[in-house]
C-alpha cells in the first residue's frame, strides 16, 4: 500500500526568473504538506528460464484508493480555491510489464519494461496520461550476510492529462520526461521479514505546461512472505493417518555420509561436483518443510549407496536472494540439479521430496525406467488401504514373512496429499506409485524377514506402516 507525502512551496516567477507577487495567489496552488495513500498495484507475474535469464512479464492493475480533487480548471475559472495535487487516478488502470535478469559473477542484473495505459476518466472528468516506464538495475550483498545493495536508473515518460476531454495547455500537465537514478539498501531480519530505503534523484526532467518540479524520492518498505508450507499442522488426523511435525521428527542424519554444506545466506557459489560420484545440489531454505522431508529421504539414499551419491547443500534463504535468482529462477523448492559421475548435468527440477529422492536413486541404480511392477498372486491375501482426506486408513497394516501379500490402495479423496505412495523393501526394492482418484491400486510384495517398513505419500506428509510378523 503506498503512501505518499507531498510538501509543496509556490513560489511565482516572471519569464526572466525574477518572483512575483499576484492577487490572491492561494487559490490555484498552496504552500502545504499532504498525506495520505495512493493508488495500490495488484497484478500476477510469471516467469521462466532461458540459457541463464530469467524472462517474466506481469499484468495487472491498479486500484482507485487515492485521493482526487474536482476539475481545478472549471473551479479556477470560478475563482473558487482549489487543488491540483491527486494522490490517484480515480479509475482502474490496467498494467502490463516484462522484465529480464541475470546474475553475473555475485551481481545480479535486471532490465523491466512496463506501461499503466488510462482508458478512461474518473467521476470528475479527470483522465490520466498513458505512463511507461524502462529501468535498469544491478544488485549485490558486497560480502554482507544480512544486506542488499542496488543501484537503479529509470527513464519515465507521461502523456497529457485531460479534464473533460480538454487538455489544458496553460497550466495542466501535458506530458513530462523523467530520468531517474537511485539506490537501494535492503535489510533481510530473519527468512521471513525485510526493510528498505530507497532514495531517487533526477538527472534529467523535460516538463511540458504548469507541472511540479521533483527534487527527489525517498521510500521506505517493510515485506515479509506468506508461505504454502505453515509451521504447524491445521487439521486433524484424528486416527487416520500417520503425520510427522517437522518440528518433531528427527533431522537427517547424515554421518559418514558425503554431504557438504556447501553455500549459505543466499550467496552464489561454483557447481562443483564430486568426482566419480553422482552428485545432488540440494536447494532448500529453512522456511521449506518439504525440503526438510527431502532432507531425511536424501540421507537414506546416500546410506543405501554411501559410494556412489554426494549431496551438496545450497541455503537459498529467500527465493529472491542472489543464489534463489541465480538456481532457482521461477521453480519452486524443494529444487535439485543432478551430475553424473562424469560431471555433466543430468537433470534439474522441482517435485515432491520423495519423488525427487526416487528419480536420484534411479539415477545411481542406473534403473532409468522403472520394470513393470510383478504380478498380483490371486491366492495372497489383500490389504485394503482406503486413502482419504486424513491420509493412509489403516495407517498400519501387517502381513507374514515369507508369504506374499498384496496392498490395495484405494483414493476417495481429491483433497489429499496422498496422491501417490512410496517405500522401500528390505531388499532394496522401490516401490514408487501413483494412486490415481476411484481406482484400486494393487501393490504385490514379498518380504522375507520380520521388521516394520514405513511408507509415505511423494511430499512425505502423510506415512504409514507395514508391519511384518
């Protein structure tokens, strides 16, 4: 929501520059201070990589809070007091915009293109000119843990308002050019919260009729970010389903496994992978509970095939920090790219952690496609899993040793994570399926010794359990 101040002090001046003195010189301008909102933007953006840029474009509008004042020309010609000073437009004006970035070396450098095109006039007349506006901007922590720097420069053009479809061009504004160059600090508080200051000067003003001079801009921001993932569970599971609470379950345990912590606060580092080994840059953030669950499933791979995976960590700490813009670009975390041995890219992309930690296995595994799953013996015996809208029911289910078995999976829920079911056999067997909504879902298994195996939905929400008398 902007905010804006506008202090003004008239002063006339004849056409040599030399002030004036006029009669009743308060009623078209006034020496004051004014406060109060603006008109706030609200649009979507989209965006994507291409070959190192990040392309995006945003559509919008903006939506008529701020204040206006009726016609001051017809009230002027009246020699009635009034004011030329708005704080909106009055009417809903559509945005559209596209933009590029890239990060070069620890800078990371954008350019954005974006036009407010008026369409129409407000209840008292008033139509704003069409506005567009090109910026440039480069940014950088300059080797801080909590700071971002950036350095702007804008060019703004306006076109001529009209009040009642006349464009007055005596004292209205009838287009203007603006060049803008400016600075930005950023403070990152923790993962959530920020502050910044902006100041903006002018290198270069062209004013056409009766407009304000701008001697410069400040602005002072306060953000935080709304996350899909919250810290704790809203719904209850009753008796249903198995559900673990991040804050609960146990951290990953990683020792004597190949894993390395390898960038923090948002910094971009080298992709370096480890020699002769399958190498996994994880990228994650400490809001993330998915890239927690991916976290566990990736220290269970890595112990099945110590040999053979590396894990490399990659703190984001906000998916618009140096290294989110940089890895991330328009995915969503939980995020991984995958090396071959050899050291080339394999593949990159965004999925549920358990999905993520399947395909990196069959990666090592060299499974590529996964075989047909074996048949269902018609004489064992099944087990019927219904999954509802509270996860796996039973959550826990048992079978004997040494006799062969069949799962059903049943989903009658369209509102549940559980869309799909993943677990590991003793013997090294994934089982990765996915449940699709009204079918039965027939999963064969033989296991050989007594034990529990622990299945869980591709986010790793909801879990069940398979025990084996």
């Amino acid at each position: 929501m902007p905010l804006r101040v506008y202090h003004t002090t008239i002063r006339y001046v004849d056409p040599d520059g030399g002030e004036v003195q006029i009669e009743n010189p308060f009623i078209h301008h006034h020496n004051e201070t004014l406060v109060g909102p603006g008109d706030p933007w609200l649009y979507a953006r989209a965006a994507t990589s291409v070959s190192g840029f990040i392309l995006g474009a945003r559509l919008g509008l903006t939506i008529p809070l701020g204040r206006t004042v009726p016609d001051p020309f017809a009230l002027g010609d009246m020699g009635i007091s009034h004011e030329h000073s708005q704080f909106g437009t009055g009417t809903v004006t559509p945005i559209v915009g596209i933009e590029a970035s890239r990060l070069f070396g620890g800078v990371h450098v954008d350019a954005t293109a974006l036009t407010i095109q008026s369409v129409y006039a407000n209840s008292h007349g008033y139509q704003a000119g069409d506005r567009y506006a090109l910026a440039l901007g480069a940014s950088s922590a300059l080797g801080t843990k909590a700071w971002r720097f950036r350095a702007t420069v804008e060019s703004i053009w306006e076109t001529a308002e009209t009040w009642g479809g006349v464009v007055h061009m005596d004292d209205g504004n009838i287009g203007r050019t603006d060049v803008l160059i400016g600075a930005e600090a950023t403070w990152q508080i923790d993962d959530d919260w920020h502050v910044g200051l902006s100041v903006k000067l002018p290198a270069y003003t062209h004013v056409e009729g009766g407009q304000l001079d701008a001697l410069g801009f400040a602005g002072l921001s306060v953000g935080t970010h709304f996350h899909v993932f919250g810290d704790g569970d809203d719904h209850d599971h009753a008796d249903h389903g198995d559900h673990d609470d991040d804050d609960e379950a146990p951290p990953a345990d990683w020792t004597g496994l190949d894993k390395i912590d390898v960038a923090s606060d948002g910094k971009v580092v080298p992709l370096e992978p480890a020699p002769g080994k399958v190498t996994v840059f994880d990228f994650w953030a400490t809001w993330c509970h998915p890239c927690r669950h991916l976290d566990r499933a990736l220290a269970d791979v890595a112990r099945r095939h110590p040999d053979d995976l590396a894990v490399r960590k990659i703190d984001l700490e906000d998916t618009d920090s140096p290294a989110g813009k940089a890895y991330l670009g328009a995915a969503t975390l939980p995020h991984v790219k995958v090396f071959g041995r050899d050291g080339t890219l394999l593949w990159e992309r965004s999925a549920p952690p358990l999905e993520l930690a399947a395909a990196v296995e069959a990666v090592i595994t060299g499974a590529g496609t996964p075989p047909p799953p074996p048949p269902v013996d018609p004489a064992a015996p099944k087990v019927a899993i219904e999954v509802g809208d509270h996860g796996y029911a039973p959550a826990r289910v048992e079978i004997e040793h040494g006799k062969p078995a069949t799962l059903v999976f049943t989903r009658t829920s369209d509102k549940t994570c559980a869309v799909d079911v993943h677990f590991v056999l003793p013997d090294g067997t994934r089982v990765d399926r996915e449940l699709p909504l009204g079918q039965a879902v027939e999963i064969p298994i033989l296991v050989a010794q007594p034990g529990e195996i622990r299945y869980a939905c591709g986010m790793d929400m909801e879990h069940g359990t398979i025990i084996v008398r």
